[in-house]
C-alpha cells in the first residue's frame, strides 16, 4: 500500500514540474528530451520500488551515456 501511495506521490510530482516547466522550453527537441528523462526515471523508480535489487538510474543514464562521454574523459 505505501509503495503505491509512493508511486502515485511521485506521480504527481512529476506531473507538476512538467506543468511549470513546459511553456519555458523553447522547441520540440527540447520537449522531447524532457518527456524521454522523466518517462525514463519514473519507469526506473517503479521497478526499483517493486525489485529493489535491481541497479538505479544513475547506472543507466551511465551506461546510456558512456559511449558520449568516453572520448572526452579519458584517464
């Protein structure tokens, strides 16, 4: 029960800084970045909270980002 509760706060709160955020973005690329992240990282947090054992969203957005980043941040 308090995991759904969870869910649907956080829910919400996604939906209202999608509210105010909105009219700010300038383009549809920008839009549909936003959408991707939050659609991304509310997905995430649904199945942690179901599967805890699972890795978190900071080890996805590293594994989707790595290949970016890579040439950049050589040791």
């Amino acid at each position: 029960m308090t995991t759904f509760l969870f869910l649907f706060a956080l829910g919400l709160s996604f939906v209202a800084f999608s509210w105010f955020e909105w009219p700010s973005m300038p383009d549809r690329r920008t839009k549909t970045t936003f959408v991707t992240i939050v659609f991304l990282t509310y997905g995430l947090t649904v199945a942690i909270s179901f599967k805890p054992e699972l890795p978190g969203p900071l080890q996805l957005y590293e594994h989707l980002l790595a290949p970016l980043v890579s040439d950049w941040m050589k040791s």
